[in-house]
C-alpha cells in the first residue's frame, strides 16, 4: 500500500514512524513533511490547506491510502474531496469535524445526548455576551467558536478580563471568523486527561490516555502552547476510567452524529476535566493529539495500518487493537521564545547521540543544502522514551534531550515529574 499522510509535525512525523512498521504499507508520502520525515519517507512540497493540489498528488502518485494529520485540513473537507476522487482518506467528513472546528456544535451534540461538559451559553453581540457575563461570577471561560490554533480559550478571573476578551474576540476579531461566535463556559476544576479513541462510525476503540503539558514553563505557569510534552498513562485515569469515558462520552457521541446522518470516522480526541470520579468534557478534536500522539503510537502494539483502514470501511474490530504495558514519556524542544516570536534556522546538535531506544520525532525542522538539520518552527522536538515504569521512561527521556542542543533552545523538565514523586 500506497500511503500519503498530511501535514509536517510531530504528529505526522509519529503517524509516518508507526506506519513504517507496517507490514501493509510498501511506500509512504508526507505532504509537506520535515527534516524527521524525510528520513523514513518521500516529503512532497504540498501545503495542507492546498486541498485540489493534495487531490493531484495522491491520483499522480496512486495513493492507495491518505492519513490527515492536522484539523485545518479536515474542517475544510480533504477527506470529502478525496473519496470524491476515490481515494481512502483516513479522518471525518467536513460536517463531522464540526465536533472540533465548532465548539457550539460540539455543545449541541453534547446536550442532545446527556454528555456532562461544562454549562455554556452562545453569544454572537458583544452587548449581550457582556450583559450575560456580567452575572456570572469568575472565573469563567471565555472562547472563540471556531478554529484557533489552541489559543481561542481565555480563563478569565475578573469582570475586566472578561470584558477584554469578549470585546477582542468579538469587536476586535483577533481571531478573525472563529470568533463570529463566543461561548461563555463554566470553570471546570481537576485534572485534564487526553481521551483519543478510533471510530469507524459505529464501533469505537479507545486508544490508551495521555496528560498533555499545555503551558509553556515548568509548573504549569507561561502561556498555553501546542503542547510542551505528554506522557502515558495517568495514574489517576485507570482502565475503569477510561471504559467509564468510552460509555459515557465517546459512544454516545460517535451514536449521536451517525443518528443525525454526520457518520463520525476518524479519531475522536476527547479532552476531559477528571475531578474525583466525574468526568467532563472541555473540547472535542477531530484527529489525533499532538504530542500525544507521540506518546500513544510507541504503545500501540498492532498494525497501525490495520486500524486505519477499518475505521473507513466500517469494519473496526476494538477487542483487536493490542496495547504494550509500561509508560511513555514525551519532551518538547521548543525554540526560546515560543509560543511568542522565536527565531529559525538555528542548526541542531546531538540528533545522533539520542539513545537507540529513545525516539526522536522531529517537528518544526528541515533539512538544509548541505544535509544539516535546521530548527524551523516554534516546536522543533519531541523526544519520546517508553519504560516498565514512569521513573525509567522519565530517565531515559531525560538523558537523551541532555544531549542534543541548538540555540536558545528551552524545554520542560517538570513532565511526567507528579507522577513519580
Ligand atoms: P480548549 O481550547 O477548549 O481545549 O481549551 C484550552 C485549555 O483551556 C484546556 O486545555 C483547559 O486547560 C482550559 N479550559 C478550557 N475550558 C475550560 C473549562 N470549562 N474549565 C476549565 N478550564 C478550561
Ligand atoms: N495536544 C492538544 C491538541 O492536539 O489539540
């Protein structure tokens, strides 16, 4: 098989890993990939918002089997326009990924079938929001409907806060139309768990879960990011958890959209707020996790391939789907400055002196005239250990981003730590 899997991150670097190991997979394509990819795979010069162009590359190609990484993509309708081309996409439909790329929606849908998330209200005047802000208590969240690369969600903790927010989301338009529409949500307190589960419309298979890293420095302080590093399990979110998720949220949802002729086949990515034994939901994502897709895929002992192409066909068999026990540890190397203005180009050292069993996926870099691996994007690594334990995965991570370097480079040494003190 033919595979092209679009995008150029850590995640598609990951996706691009697993499927290498396929023994169904014969060539793989990355559109438009990074220095990572093009080590174990074709890199081709494809932006993925080039919807006609990826079209054109998988009939040119004879693409047997497309994976799309990022939500763009996917809330712009690849997946639609593909199989109109007969060509298997992996990822929901455009309307599907309404469940990310609306978070009204996502709401709706939520209410319809009993799924507990936090109590919100849609507002599209600034006066109104406003009006209705202003007799709720803080803290409250304030986000933009649509698509806002993880940055639309503003936890306010004052009637000021809260003013400036809805007046730049909606007035301002800092987040220009994912803004058309603001919900106002209630703060949800615990700890937030990545919940990714394969649907093949009717079927689904929980992948195993993941704590994401949001904030950019150590202790959870700075300003929220892609993503600084990931690790599975969570010790607080067991395998009852995760089948008390699956039947409370994940089915119904994935039922709900089938009920409402919005077939969902794809990875549904449900980011939960555990408190105790409650769970809630914050956000629906159409796609898989990045990092924690880094972390999951080193655990998943069956055929990535194999999965990914029963979930299109409708034909997804979860009791199938093997798990490797012990524990993944992920670190981002992020370039200084990120999420803010950070510089690229800086070449990167020590790629070689990584551990043999440490995986280095590579995210924002490329590849220069010369051969030599340049940083080019905000997060630059992710470095991912496994381990019978947290502590030895934790180690191991560790001791290998000690040995690559380039310049103005910062991580976090904090991931994982809470759970192995
Ligand atoms: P979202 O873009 O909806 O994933 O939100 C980004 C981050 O904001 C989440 O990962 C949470 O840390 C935080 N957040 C979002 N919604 C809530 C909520 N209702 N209560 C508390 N924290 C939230
Ligand atoms: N790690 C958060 C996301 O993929 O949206």
């Amino acid at each position: 098989m033919k595979v092209l899997v679009v995008g150029s991150g850590g995640r598609e670097h990951a996706l691009a890993w697993k499927l290498t190991q396929s023994r169904r997979v014969s060539e793989i394509l990355v559109a438009p990939g990074n220095a990572g990819t093009a080590g174990i795979a074709e890199n081709v010069d494809v932006p993925t918002t080039d919807l006609q162009g990826l079209v054109a590359l998988a009939e040119n190609r004879h693409i047997d089997f497309v994976v799309v990484g990022p939500e763009v993509p996917l809330s712009l309708g690849l997946v639609d326009v593909m199989q109109e081309a007969g060509v298997a996409a992996f990822g929901p439909s455009r309307d599907a990924a309404r469940l990310e790329a609306s978070k009204s929606f996502a709401h709706d849908v939520m209410r319809k079938c009993g799924v507990p998330c936090a109590a919100s209200r849609v507002f599209t005047e600034f006066e109104t929001a406003q009006g209705y802000a202003a007799t709720l208590e803080p803290p409250f969240v304030v986000k933009a409907d649509g698509l806002a690369a993880g940055k639309g969600a503003l936890i306010v903790t004052t009637q000021r806060e809260a003013t400036d927010a809805l007046y730049d989301i909606l007035v301002r338009r800092v987040f220009g139309e994912a803004g058309d529409r603001v919900v106002i949500e209630e703060f949800l307190q615990g700890k937030e768990v990545s919940l990714l589960a394969f649907s093949d419309g009717e079927h689904v298979a929980p992948m195993v879960p993941s704590c994401d890293y949001k904030r950019a420095y150590d202790g959870n302080r700075g300003p929220n990011t892609g993503g600084m590093g990931c690790y599975s399990p969570p010790g607080f979110f067991d395998a009852a958890m995760v089948q008390q998720a699956t039947e409370t949220v994940i089915t119904p949802v994935v039922r709900a959209m089938a009920a409402e002729g919005c077939v969902y086949r794809g990875v549904i990515y449900a980011g939960l707020m555990v408190e105790l034994d409650r769970i809630h939901v914050l956000e629906f994502n159409a796609r898989f996790g990045d990092p924690e897709t880094q972390v999951i895929l080193p655990r998943l002992q069956s055929d990535l391939f194999d999965i990914l192409e029963s979930c299109v066909a409708g034909t997804l068999t979860p009791e199938s789907i093997a798990w490797k026990p012990g524990c993944s540890v992920g670190v981002v190397m992020a370039s200084g400055g990120y999420p803010g203005h950070y510089e690229r180009g800086k070449v990167i050292s020590g790629l070689d002196r990584a551990d043999s069993d440490v995986v280095v996926f590579h995210a924002g870099t490329r590849l220069d005239a010369t051969g030599r691996i340049l940083t080019d994007g905000g997060r630059v690594l992710n470095i991912v250990a496994t381990g019978e334990t947290m502590a030895e995965a934790r180690d191991r991570v560790y001791s290998s981003v000690a040995r690559i370097s380039f310049a103005d480079m910062m991580y976090r040494t904090d991931i994982a730590r809470r759970e192995v003190s």
